[in-house]
C-alpha cells in the first residue's frame, strides 16, 4: 500500500524506523515534503535527512498537485494510484544533506528561489480563497460567536460527507476561471481525482483559518502570519495525497485530524502519544 510521509514525522523516527514502515508500504515523498526540507532551518534539514535511510531510492518522489491535475485533464481518468505518477530512474540523496554541509549556490539556489516565490503567490491565493470561504456556507453568517465553532464543524462534515456538494463547489470554480472544457465534469469527479480531493481538503484547510482569524487577514500581518499561511498550505496538499492514497504518516495534529475525517477508515501512522514499540507494532 502506497503512503504518503510528511515531515512531522519524518522528524520524529528514525532511519531503521522508516526502513520497518518501507518492508510495509510503498512510501512516498511529495514535492511538498522535499520544499520544506530544504527551504527549513538547518539543523530541522539536517535531522530530517538523517532519518531517510543512506540507499538508493530510499523513498518514491511525487511531483506537485499540478502534475497530477494535468494528468487527470489529459488522461480523462483519475491519477491514482501515486506510485505510477512517481519519478522514474534511481537517485540517492546528497550525503551532505547528512551533515550540514551541503551548500545552495549555481542552479540549485536559483531553483530555490524560484520555488519561494512560487509558494508565496500560491500562499496569497490560498489565503485569499480562505477569507471568502463563507460564501459557501451562509449557515455560518451572521450567527452568535459563541454557536460558531459547532457551526464550522458541521461544515466540515458536510465537506467529508456530502460529494455533490463537493461537486457544486468544483463547479462554481470552473465558471469563476473560466477554465478549459479540457477539465473534468463535476459528475465526474470523486474521491479517487485529485480535482474532488483539492477542493474537499481546501476547503476544510480554509474553514480552520477563517475560524482562527474570524474571517479577515489580520491588519498587522507580517511575518508570523504568512509563515503560518505557508504551513497550513504545505498541510493542505499533505492531505490532497493522503486521502488518494488513503495511508499518511503524520504527527501534525491538524492534519490527523482532517486525514481522520476524511478517511475514517484507512490507515493513520503517527507517533503522538504512543512510543516507538507501539508504532512498530501497529505496522
């Protein structure tokens, strides 16, 4: 079975750790995992590298979700399962990765810093998206405060819950892009295309923050605020991946959280509250 690795719990075990959860699934490292890696702090990159175990091709790398969207545009059928879309060929990681040495000069830096400024627009338009949630939910406007979290979380059932309205969102999307008739029908689309599973966990992502900043980005947003938007990006397509493979191992409590709404019955690794003999036993 094909898992999805995300990096709170990348960070948390260790190399003979993933080694066990590899005899097991086919896991997966998706571009979103492999951006914070080397865009986080050194010592986190350091630690997080030292946990993949020193072979060749200790894990599968996946591509974006754009990847798989043009699949799914081109293909007329839905991406899964992930391991087909996965990059061919043997790598092995840099071994300075390992030890801090590793240096970000010539076409790797430039390529960094191209993928920043690619996650800060997508950053924007996520948070813009998250602040407008609400027209999709007029029972959550203009009630008392204090019924507004019971009123998110029937929400958020009604997005696990409830395809078609799944559907009439994915629908009111395309007429606002005016996108291509390339795209899949909302009659289309479930569970198994990623177009279904972007709009259920963005919209589940965007009520979390709509909630947490009661609709408004706040006047004083710096720094702080838009580290945090980027996270609950990063979060958001950890969750895309997961509930098409339907296995994530994640120690991030939201992310468990939504992955457990979403996917009430498929398979959750995490190391939250449980020791290390107990994560290899649930294996």
């Amino acid at each position: 079975m094909e898992l999805i690795l995300d990096k709170s719990f990348l960070h948390a075990v260790s190399s003979h750790e993933i080694s066990e959860i590899s005899r097991n699934y086919f896991v997966i490292m998706p571009d979103v995992l492999f951006y914070e890696l080397i865009t986080t702090r050194e010592d986190s990159r350091r630690r997080c590298f030292n946990n993949i175990p020193d072979l060749e091709n200790p894990v599968a790398l996946l591509p974006g979700i754009g990847e798989l969207l043009r699949y799914e545009i081109n293909m007329k059928r839905p991406c899964i399962p992930l391991s087909e879309r996965c990059l061919k060929g043997k790598y092995r990681f840099n071994t300075r990765l390992r030890d801090g040495t590793f240096q970000f000069f010539g076409e790797v830096s430039e390529e960094t810093v191209r993928l920043t400024a690619e996650t800060e627009n997508y950053t924007r338009d996520f948070i813009e998206i998250c602040m407008i949630v609400d027209q999709f939910f007029p029972e959550i406007k203009g009630i008392p405060f204090k019924k507004f979290p019971c009123a998110i979380q029937a929400a958020k059932n009604k997005i696990a819950c409830n395809p078609d309205f799944i559907r009439s969102i994915y629908q009111s999307f395309i007429e606002h892009e005016n996108s291509s008739s390339d795209w899949p029908t909302p009659s289309q689309i479930d569970g198994d295309w990623a177009f279904f599973r972007r709009v259920q966990c963005q919209l589940l992502a965007a009520l979390r923050l709509f909630l947490r900043y009661q609709g408004r980005i706040p006047n004083d947003a710096g720094v702080p605020f838009w580290t945090n938007a980027e996270h609950y990006l990063h979060d958001f397509y950890y969750l895309i991946f997961g509930t098409l493979t339907g296995a994530l191992a994640s120690n991030d409590r939201e992310v468990i959280e939504d992955f457990r709404l979403l996917c009430p019955k498929r398979i959750l690794l995490t190391t939250l509250r449980r020791t290390t003999q107990e994560v290899k036993t649930s294996l």
